[in-house]
C-alpha cells in the first residue's frame, strides 16, 4: 500500500467525495482518501423511505450531547456517518442551496468567492436538476436533484394548498434563489433509491482510477506535524497502526470530527487540551467553537379523518420557509421553516398515534443566534467528544421558535386541511400560553442533523481558516467541509457543503497547476 500521496483527503463523506473525485481528474495527483467506515453493503441505506431506520447502526458514529438545559435537559442523538459517502447516506436526501443573503457572513469571512453568486458554478457543476428552467440549474453534474410530481402526497399538497392560501409564495422547488415560499422538497435520489454523494461522485469508474486510492476502515489518531506544515496522518487500521503521508493534508471529516482531530493534534485551545491530557502544539483557541445546528420541533401532530396513504418519496415531504412576523413577506432570508411529514413525528417521551393514522408540521428557526462547542474528553479516537450545542440558549431563539410553532399551528388549522386533519395531538389544544409552548418546544425539539461552524473561515486572526480554507498557521493543511461555515444557512446544508468542496477543489487544481 502507498503511504506517500500528493494529497489525503481525511473524511469520505459529501465533502471528501467531492475532493477526492475532482483532484483524482487529475491523472498525475496521487490521491488518497481515508474513511473510518466502509463501503455501504446495507440495502435499507438506498432506501428512501427507510431513513428514519438507520441511526444506532454500525455505521453512524452515534454521538451524543450533554444534557442541554433548554431542551428540558434533554440529551440529544446526534446520528453522523461512519461510512464511505458520510451522513449523506443517513439523511432525508433533501436537497436546498440556501438564500443568497445566507451567504453573506461568508463573503465577510472570506470574500466574493464565498457568496451565492460565487458559489453557483459549484453548484450548477454538481447538479444534475430533473428538470432545468434556466442557466443556474445544473443539468449535467454528478449528483441528482429529482423535482417529485405525481408522487406527492395528497396531505402535503393539502398543506401547500394552506400555505399558498395564508399567502406563502409558490415556488417550483427551493433552489432558485428566492427561497421564501413552499413546495415539495427536491431530492437527491435516482431511479427511485437514495442517492448518496459518494454514489454520486465515487462511482465505479471513478473508484478504478490508478492514481486514486480508497483507504476504508482507516480511523485517524492524529496528524504529525513538523512546524508549520503536516507531514502525515496517524491511522489505525485491524488494529495495526501507521503513518500516512502526503505533500498536503485536507480535512473533509464534517463538523464535529474535523476539529477533533486537530485537537488530538495538539491544535486548540491550550486549557482544553490540558484537561483532555493532550499536549498544545499550537495553540488555536477557537477550535471546536462555533458550533451550530438546526432543531426542529418533532412536532405539532394531528389524526386525520381517514388513513393516511404511505409516502412514497421519504415521509418528509415539503418545506416551507417564511418569515415569522408575516408570511406574506418574500424578500430576504426567512427565519422560520415548517416541513410537513406524512407520518407522525414525536420526540422521545411524546406519545404519538399510529402509522397511517396522523400527520405531522414540524417547526424550526433557520438561523438561530445560539452557539456551542465541541471538545476531546481524552487523548484518544475513542474518547467520546463532548458535544454542547447550547440549544435554545438566546432569547431570540425561543422567541422565534415560539413563532414558529404558532405559525405551524395556523397552517395545521387551516380549512385546506379539513379533509385530512380530525385532533390537534401535540401539543394538543389546551397548549396555547407562551409559556405552555415553550415548555412543549423543550420537551419537543430534536435536531435537525445539521452542525456546522466549528473551524470558521475569516480574516481575522482567531479564525481556523483563511479565505483559501487553509489551516491558519500551517502551510499544506486545509478544511474542507462543514465545520468552516461562519454561519448556518437557512436549510439543510447538504448542497452548500458539496458547492463548498467543488469551489475548492477547483480553485485548488488552477493553484497546482500553476505551481
């Protein structure tokens, strides 16, 4: 096996697939790229609608937060992929870019590159739209944006139709760039099955390259660095340990392994690395810092006056983005999400009726103002991280949560549901005061498998990475993945991570070639 690459990408989740695809394109870069699972051989994974199964399986890291004080000091599951293609094979495949105004902070943090604008060609690169309106949808890419139809559920249309009617745009699918409306969800499946980034960009034909190397079941350690530059990584492998080296190192390992590793490194926050019994070789305070995450409200659920039909898409079926204070309101970034699910969705200790028998609109805040951190308990890969979100830690996020759940409650009440909707369930009707829902809200909100932020990108000099996404301080190390987001965009951020590694990746092949 070679142990000298021209690059190792650590993670083959949604940003590592991507990097290591578009830099092996190049055929004299030897490419390795190293995954703590394996190659996914569980067929309930292509399944669209059996996602909701997956978590606790061999393959999902299965993290876990601290008590968080105001979520009823609730202990959250944090599911993450442990396999080639990451949580992108554990997720519910929607797909949405984000509005453009979510990408300002990035454009502060690190330029134009980072904006909406200068993010499109990434995303038109990875695209493959089922149906293309124009020249900002990709229409030839690897990955499959699918735009359901006749699919649809008859309860989510019905829930549309309410939405539309209290005055929500109407919007053909999320991905336009005025994101503030309702419709059904865009997928990224094929052909009826789950279509994982690294199904997407690590095909067969991709995986024969000579000059690609896939290293599964590689769990890193460490990285080993000398100086200001990192010459290797640390990996066990059945037990075995070795030292994998490369001319430059790119982190793709996601939100809460990236910056566990370089804190094994000896890269942090000097007191915590002490209290970890990790020596600091440099220090870098803000490591594992500004961690966000999207909660949603598992949920506002009502019985229906007749069954349900069973989804046949992945339960959650349409988003709906609005602004809080008036839904009629188009123009900006929302604050707000409601999704509907054509299945009912209880948190853990909420009691919820039978499949077929209910429906459910969950609720969230797209932006929220609260911020946690993530640290090392030990030394070792196998020292749990210590995870506090902070969930609902700020005003403005219970507020806005609050708002949300009285906005859900409007559309569930609406008489475009009168066909469907019997019993307001959860909360249930004598649920009104705002103390009453912020109380349900707590026992309720469960996340929304989003964490984002803990090595941000900036120009500042406490930031992780530079604009370059180059680990600040080290001269062939760079992140690539969701811990360098500044700030959240307002959905799922699934596409904003692969739009993130295509930009990189292309701007990092013009910088070698150049070299």
């Amino acid at each position: 096996m070679k142990r000298h690459f021209d690059v190792l990408v650590i993670g083959a989740g949604s940003a590592g697939s991507v990097v290591a695809s578009r830099l092996s394109e190049d055929r004299s870069c030897q490419v390795g790229l190293i995954e703590a699972g394996t190659m996914p051989d569980d067929p309930d994974i292509a399944d669209p609608l059996k996602w909701t199964m997956l978590q606790g399986r061999a393959y999902d890291w299965s993290y876990r937060t601290v008590p968080q004080p105001f979520t009823a000091n609730r202990v959250h599951e944090w599911p993450r992929g442990k396999i080639v293609g990451g949580s992108s094979c554990l997720h519910a495949m929607a797909y949405v870019r984000g509005h453009p105004d979510d990408f300002e902070p990035w454009v502060q943090a690190g330029g134009e590159r980072w904006s909406y604008r200068g993010l499109l060609p990434g995303f038109i690169r990875s695209e493959a739209f089922t149906a293309s309106d124009g020249p900002t949808r990709g229409k030839s890419g690897p990955l499959d944006v699918y735009l359901p139809d006749a699919e649809v559920s008859p309860v989510v249309r019905a829930y549309i139709a309410a939405g539309r009617s209290m005055g929500a745009p109407a919007l053909s699918d999320h991905n336009s760039g005025e994101m503030v409306g309702t419709s059904p969800n865009s997928l990224n499946i094929r052909d009826g099955k789950r279509l994982s980034v690294a199904d997407a960009y690590l095909p067969p034909r991709v995986m024969a390259r000579p000059n690609l190397t896939l290293l599964a079941g590689h769990e890193v350690e460490h990285l080993v660095l000398d100086g200001h530059r990192v010459t290797g990584v640390s990996v066990v492998c059945e037990g075995q340990t070795r030292t994998l080296c490369a001319d430059r190192i790119v982190l793709c390992a996601g939100a809460v392994s990236t910056p566990l590793i370089l804190m094994r490194s000896g890269i942090g926050c000097p007191d915590t690395l002490k209290q970890a019994d990790i020596r600091c070789l440099a220090d870098r305070s803000e490591v594992g810092r500004n961690l966000q995450d999207h909660l949603l409200a598992l949920g506002n659920v009502y019985s229906t006056k007749k069954p349900v039909p069973p989804s046949r898409l992945q339960h959650s079926e349409s988003l709906m983005y609005l602004h809080s204070d008036d839904p009629t309101r188009s123009m900006g970034s929302p604050d707000i999400v409601l999704a509907c699910v054509v299945a009912p969705s209880a948190a853990e200790g909420l009691n919820a009726p039978l499949y077929g028998s209910a429906f459910t609109i969950l609720c969230g805040v797209t932006h929220p103002t609260s911020r946690g951190r993530i640290t090392p308990s030990g030394p070792g890969r196998n020292d749990a991280p210590v995870i506090d979100p902070h969930y609902m830690e700020t005003e403005h996020d219970r507020a806005t949560f609050r708002m949300a759940l009285k906005r859900a409650r409007m559309v569930g009440h609406h008489e475009a549901l009168d066909e469907w909707r019997d019993t307001e369930i959860l909360p249930g009707a004598p649920v009104q005061s705002d103390a009453e829902l912020d109380a349900f809200i707590a026992r309720a909100a469960s996340t929304h498998h989003h964490p984002a932020g803990t090595c941000r990108m900036g120009l500042d000099t406490e930031a992780i990475v530079d604009p370059d996404l180059r680990l600040n301080g080290f001269d062939n190390a760079f992140v690539v993945d969701a811990s360098v987001m500044p700030a959240i965009p307002s959905g799922p951020i699934n596409a904003a991570i692969v739009a993130i590694a295509e930009t990189w990746a292309a701007s990092s092949r013009v910088t070698a070639a150049a070299a």
